[in-house]
C-alpha cells in the first residue's frame, strides 16, 4: 500500500469519526414510546395545542378580523426567522423533523401549557410581597425569565432525551433553542394582538392589532429566539454531551445571561421608573441599548460554538480534495463564514454563477455523504456526478 494510499484512507477515517461525533446525517425519530421523554413531550404539546386552539376558536367570533391579520403577518414573519436560523445551520445541519419538534415545543407546550399558567400567579404572589406597583414595574422581569426560559429549556432537554445521537454540539443547542424560541415567540405574538384587538370592546380591533403586530416585530429581533439559542447553548455546555466536554462555569454563565438579558429586556419601566426618566425617548434608547448588547452576546455565543462545526465540515470533505472532486479553495469557502463564500464566488470574474452554483452542489455531497455515514451510496454519486457538472477549466487548489 502507498503512502497516497494511506493518506487518502485516513482522511477517509476521520470523516466517518467526524460523522460519528457530530451525529451530522443521523435520523430523529420523536415517537419512542418506551421513551418517558416522549410521552412528557406528547402530553405538554397537545394540552398546550388544545389550550391555544380553545382561545382562538372562543375569540374568533369576535375578534376573527384581527386573528387572521395576526395569524398571515406573523406566519409570514416567522418563516423568515425560520430561513434565516436554517441559513444558520447551514455546516452539520439538524434534521428538519427535530426543528419542527422544538418549534412546537416552543408554540404550545412552552408558551400554552406551562408559562401561561405561571406568569401571572407568580406577578400576583410578587404583588402580595411587595405591593402592587412594585409588581406592576418588575413583576414580569422576574418571573418571565424564570417561567418563560425554564419551559423552553425543558423542551431542549426533552428532544436530547429523544435525540442524544442528534444533537451532540452546543451550536445545536443554539439551533433547538433558537426553534423553541420561535415557536413561542409567534404564539404570544398572536395573543399580544388578539389581547389588544380587544380595546374598546373590538370597535378598531384591527388597527389596533396591526399596531401591536408590528410594535412586535420591530422589536422581535430581541426576543424569544435569541434568549433561547444563548440559553440552549449554555445548556448543552452544563451538561456535556459525547462531543461537547463538560464546561459546567461557562454553561451556567450563559445560561444567566439568556435570562439577564430578558430580564433587562422586560425592565423598562423598573429601571427607568426608578431612574425617574422614564419617557417615550428614553424607553426607545434603552431597548436600542438592551437590543445591542442582546445581539453581541449571540454573536460571541455564535462565534464560541461554530469553529466545531466548520471543523466538521472540513473532516467530511476532505476526501473529496483529495480525489480532486473539490479544491481546496472551495473546502476554505464552505467551512468558513459568509464572507468567505462570498470571496470566493466574486474573486472569479465572470465566472461567479458556476461558482455558486459548485459551492450549493458541495453542500447538497457533504449532505448526502453523512446521511450515508460516510458511504458511497447511488446518492453520494449522483451528488458527485451533479458536482463534477459544475468542473472548472482550471481549477485553483490554494491552501
């Protein structure tokens, strides 16, 4: 055996190692029925369902105007959110299954089953112990980061229960978490509008549901889903996993920012109050200020967490570099970040589109390469064979 050939069949060993570990390709399956987790899972999801679907029927007599205003604008703005978590994901990407799990774990079982019924007895428990306009002002920044966080983080917990070969990496804990979030984030959205359709006993109960729609959505940047991703990441940290080594310091800290920041978030009137600046101005320049450093601590989360996927990325395609069917130019490009890609599609005058068009044919192979664990099955070779359609003329093999 040569030399060349012992290189090419390590490469070909850490690309399955590399599979093992990050559990890229594998298989969610949600219905385990010997699985406890499963059950906890069914049973939270449906009474949260049935809870959110008895509200909307009851209103929607009254109020059906402003619930299909709120359902089309949000659905809308939350497949957006939806792409832009997917684009995200886009190194070791999760199963759509295991999204659409935390999605509605987040939706209903989160948001209808759990927070929605501890919220408002815990303000009230905070009103007897400390008087009413304290609990008007700070209530909610205490107990919905406790409430609110706890119930999406134990949806996080029940999918690694149901997914330990899944989700194996704190970037997947960003990702389940960012879903968890969104789910949430919608559905209270959509009872923040059908809550404000009400004013005035429903006479304008759409402008005034428009009004708070879109009041959500400028501010839903700082929301549910970046709460959540910082909190899953955090999660997955504290606990360890067989990829991710136990940091138990940083898992915690993460975790209290997630809350710290929502709990900043729903402070506006405490802390401006007791400033005594509490006006239209400053109530906009605080959550200005409380939405950067919210958007700066994802990115340093974001940024602490996705050298290990890129790494993955690396491992996977590395054979392919070897065989010539990628350069290593076009390896850089896919495991680096957004910037990168883009360098290496617009550095090849007149030649951007095929550019484009190999990195997507290069991603759709390390797709099809992990879901068959590292195997040339009939799909890795007609992914290949799409690949090698896109070839250059004169390929460019830069380190």
């Amino acid at each position: 055996m040569s030399t060349t050939d012992v290189a090419v069949d390590d490469l070909h060993a850490r690309r399955v190692a590399a599979l093992q570990d990050s559990g890229w390709g594998a298989r969610f399956r949600l219905v385990q029925p010997r699985n406890l987790a499963f059950w906890v899972y069914l049973l939270l999801v449906l009474f949260g369902a049935l809870n959110q679907s008895a509200t909307y029927y009851s209103q929607s007599a009254v109020y059906g105007p402003a619930l299909a205003a709120a359902l089309l604008l949000f659905g809308v703005y939350g497949a957006l959110f939806w792409l832009f978590i997917v684009h995200i994901d886009r190194y070791a990407s999760l199963p759509g299954r295991l999204l659409v799990a935390a999605f509605a774990w987040g939706g209903f079982a989160a948001a209808g089953a759990m927070a929605s019924f501890a919220n408002s007895p815990l303000v009230n428990i905070f009103g007897k112990w400390f008087g009413t306009g304290w609990a008007l002002d700070w209530g909610n920044a205490v107990s919905a980061p406790l409430t609110e966080e706890l119930a999406k983080g134990a949806g996080i917990l029940l999918l690694l229960a149901l997914g330990r070969h899944v989700i194996r990496t704190a970037f997947d804990g960003l990702v389940v978490g960012a879903f968890c979030g969104l789910g949430f984030q919608i559905l209270e959205d959509i009872q923040y509008a059908l809550t404000s359709a009400s004013v005035q006993f429903g006479a304008d109960q759409v402008p005034n549901a428009l009004h708070t729609i879109w009041l959500r959505m400028e501010t839903g940047v700082v929301s549910h889903v970046l709460f959540s991703a910082v909190f899953g990441a955090g999660l997955i940290w504290f606990l360890g996993t067989p990829a991710e080594p136990r940091r138990r310091g940083r898992g915690l800290l993460t975790m209290l920012a997630a809350l710290v920041l929502h709990g900043l978030w729903n402070a506006t009137n405490g802390i401006l109050g007791t400033l005594g600046i509490n006006s239209t101005a400053t109530s906009i320049g605080y959550r200005v200020l409380v939405g950067i450093v919210g958007i700066a601590v994802v990115v340093a989360v974001y940024r602490r967490v996705v050298p290990r996927e890129r790494d993955v990325v690396r491992a996977v395609l590395a054979p392919e570099v070897a065989s010539g069917v990628l350069t290593q130019d076009e390896l850089n490009a896919l495991a680096g970040d957004g910037a990168a890609r883009r360098q290496y599609v617009t550095s090849g005058a007149g030649d951007r589109r095929r550019r484009g068009h190999r990195l997507a044919a290069a991603h759709d192979l390390a797709d099809e390469i992990a879901r068959a664990r590292g195997e040339d099955t009939p799909r890795v070779l007609d992914a290949r064979a799409e690949l090698a359609r896109f070839a250059s003329t004169g390929p460019s093999t830069t380190a």
